[in-house]
C-alpha cells in the first residue's frame, strides 16, 4: 500500500515501515560511528521501541554488542492497516542486530503486568542468565495495577490554581493562550501510580527475587526537570509528583540491591519531541523555542545523541558518575544552561503566530514529528508502494 501521513491532534494514525526502518538505520549509524562503548552485554529495556527506549536498545546494541531484550506496547499491523511506529522500530532494530549477529529478543505486551514480567523472566532464565543493565523508560497515559486491577489514569495538570500561559498548535504554527484546570480529587495519586516508581521497583524485585541480576547491575529510569516556563504544568504539576516518587525509588531500589552491589539511577534527560511529550500542553512552544538556540549554539541533541552521551561520558566513562545534589544523573546539563534559558524566556514573550516560524524552530519541531512515524526520511520513497505487514523476527 501507498502510506501517507494521516495527523490526528498530536498522533498520526499511520506508521511507514521503511521510514521507522531508516530512522532506525541512522541511529546506529550514529553509535557506530561514536566508536565502542564499554557498557553493559546483557540488557533489558522496558519501553523499547521508541524516543529514549529505543535509543538505549541502540547504544548498548550496537555500542556495547550488547544482547538486549526489549519490552514495548505496539500495535501489530493488519492488511491495509499500518502498525504504531514502535512497532516497525522494534522490526527493524532487530534485523539489523540479527544481522550483526546480535542477540536481540523482544516482548509486545503490557510492562505493568504480572505476565509480561514472568514472560521476561522465563526469556532471561532460558537465554541469558543474568542481566547487568536494566533500562526503564516507559510514557504511559495509564496503568492496571496488578495487585488491585485498578486502571488508573494519568494526568497533565497543575497543582493548586489553574495554569494559563502560551501554547502552540504545532500544525498550523498557531500561538495562543490556554488554560489548564488544577488537579482535582485523585489526579495526583493516580498520575504518582503510572507515571512514578512503583513498577520500576517490582519490576527490580522480580528480577532480583529470581537471581537474574548479575553482581554489580545497574538500573536507569528517565525523568525531566524543564525550566521556570514549563513548571506549573510540567515539574510542579501532577507528572512532576511522578517524578519526584521515580526519583525518590532510585534510593529504594539501591537499597534493595546492595547484597549484589547494584545501583539505581535517574538520568534527567533533555526536552524533545516524542510521542509522550507531544501530548503536553505548552512543552511544544518550550521545544520549538529550545531547538532553535540549542541548534544556532551547536549543541542540539536527539534521543540518540543523549543516551550515547549517558552511556559514553557518564555511566560507562570508568570515571565516578557525576549526579546532582539530589543524586540524579543529569544530560539535561546543555538544555539548562543559563544562557540558553535566558534566550527562551525573552523569546517566550514575543513568540506570536506570526513570528514564530522566524524565531522558533517550528520546521525542526514538525519534522520530528514526521520522524516518528517514519516519515520524511532522505533514501525512503515515500509514493512506493510499502509493506505494511511487517514482523518482528522473535515475535
Ligand atoms: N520526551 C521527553 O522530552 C523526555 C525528557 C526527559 C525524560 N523523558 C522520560 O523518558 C521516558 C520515556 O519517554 P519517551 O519520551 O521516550 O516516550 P515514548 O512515548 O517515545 O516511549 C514510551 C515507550 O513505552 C512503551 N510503553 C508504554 N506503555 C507501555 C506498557 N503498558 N507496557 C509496555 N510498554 C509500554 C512504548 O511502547 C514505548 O516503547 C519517560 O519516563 C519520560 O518521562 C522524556
């Protein structure tokens, strides 16, 4: 079939396979060419196939020749019906490891469950034995807690007043002011439930309780901190309490693992264009505004260029890893440099509809976008007919 871009909002309804393969293809490109990272060979990344998942799959892949197992929550294809991009990421990044004779196994179902973990745990027991580097990057508007069957929902909210400021509509470049009502009754809790630590740490405990943690296992969650701009409704909102309960679960888990001399970290990444952070109120005027500094001063990143980072300079330098005061391992560091910051925070105030494609990267913003579901690569022809029914080789 001949797949074009269908947007809805902040999703496209389609995927291009060959895309999603390209974009794959670039990231490892880019590892390889960064030279071998002396990391971690066995790996698990919960939340593989997508934004800083997928590149941490890469980076210990094809920068450590790692064996990885990868967990992800993606929509299979059906004839005439594309798949969800992660999906064709998930397709392609485990051709090309099988290729370099990599292993490369992955899991399509709910991380949150019993049975997904006790599936990982029979793959780990039958094919490698232990794992020394557990990555958890999992964006998820909801989650059925096992233990109770609750559903619980997430939320983007304030806390406390209601939060207005200026937004963009990323499609047709439209600024305009929006509020957002505070969090009411439950949001908190039940965005803390989703969005925090307490499945990272079952997650640790089953693994632990089966002895597949090798001596020495590392654990990395991501989280954000963002500027001033963002904080009502991004750190001090309802998915900053989340993160403050992930952050707080990095010193539970290390805890936890000390008879195997494990550690836990957050790495604190830096803001861009996923599919979970499209979804944010405000966060893509924030983005637009962050790209074009970053880009004029050359020290843009995508998700690939930070985890190559975090791996390459902090969590596999052989040096002390550098963390902040409050523990957290921080590649956010170019995006809050107070330079940078103080350039935004002017440019926030004049952006217009008019202005901002001048002084925002809008461009840089929507292409992303399109990269994410697998369009607007270079080396892809997009008016050919594709395959939409695309496997995953180990599922
Ligand atoms: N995007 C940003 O700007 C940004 C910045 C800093 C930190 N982070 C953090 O990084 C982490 C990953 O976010 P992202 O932006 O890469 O998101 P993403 O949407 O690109 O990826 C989310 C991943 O989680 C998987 N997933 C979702 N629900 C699942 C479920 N129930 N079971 C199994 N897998 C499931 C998806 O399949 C996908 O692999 C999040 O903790 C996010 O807060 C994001």
């Amino acid at each position: 079939m001949i797949i074009e871009p269908r947007m809805r909002g902040f999703i496209c309804l389609t995927a291009h396979p060959d895309g999603c393969e390209q974009n794959v293809k670039n990231q490892i490109e880019y590892i390889k060419s960064k030279g071998v990272i002396n990391g971690a060979k066995k790996v698990l990344v919960i939340g593989a196939s997508t934004g800083f998942g997928l590149a941490s799959r890469i980076s210990s892949a094809f920068g450590s020749n790692a064996s990885t197992i990868g967990v992800f929550f993606e929509k299979p294809p059906s004839e005439g019906k594309t798949a969800s991009p992660g999906w064709y990421n998930s397709a392609a990044f485990e051709k090309e490891a099988h290729k370099a004779g990599l292993y490369a196994k992955s899991i399509n179902g709910d991380a949150f469950s019993d049975e997904v973990k006790k599936q990982v745990i029979d793959m780990i027991k039958a094919d490698l034995g232990q794992i020394d580097l557990v990555i958890y990057s999992l964006a998820s508007p909801v989650r059925m807690d096992p233990k109770t069957g609750v559903l619980h929902r997430s939320t983007l909210k304030p806390i406390g007043d209601k939060f207005t400021n200026k937004t963009v509509d990323f499609h047709s470049g439209k600024v305009s002011e929006i509020s957002i009502e505070p969090a009411q009754g439950d949001d908190i809790e039940n965005t803390v439930k989703v969005m925090g630590g307490e499945d990272w740490s079952m997650w640790m405990d089953a693994l632990k309780a089966e002895n597949l943690l090798a001596e020495g296992a590392t654990t990395v969650a991501y989280s954000y901190i963002g500027p001033s701009l963002t904080e009502a409704v991004y750190r001090k909102g309802t998915i900053g309490r989340a993160k403050d309960h992930l952050e707080a679960t990095a010193f539970t888990i290390t805890d936890s693992l000390a008879d195997i001399k494990g550690k836990a970290y957050v790495s604190v990444n830096k803001a861009l264009v996923t599919q979970a952070s499209s979804a944010i109120p405000v966060i893509p005027l924030y983005i637009s505004l962050l790209y074009k500094i970053m880009k004029e001063e050359g020290i843009h990143e995508g998700c690939i260029e930070q985890i190559q980072r975090l791996y390459a300079d902090r969590l596999f330098s052989g040096k002390e890893i550098a963390t902040d005061d409050k523990g957290r391992i921080r590649i956010d560091d170019w995006e809050m440099r107070p330079d940078v910051q103080e350039k935004i925070a002017k440019l926030w105030q004049e952006a217009t509809t008019e202005n901002l494609a001048e002084i925002g990267d809008l461009d840089g913003y929507r292409s992303d976008f399109h990269n994410l579901f697998g369009f607007g690569f270079n080396g892809v022809d997009y008016k050919a007919e594709a395959n939409e029914m695309v496997a995953v080789e180990s599922i």
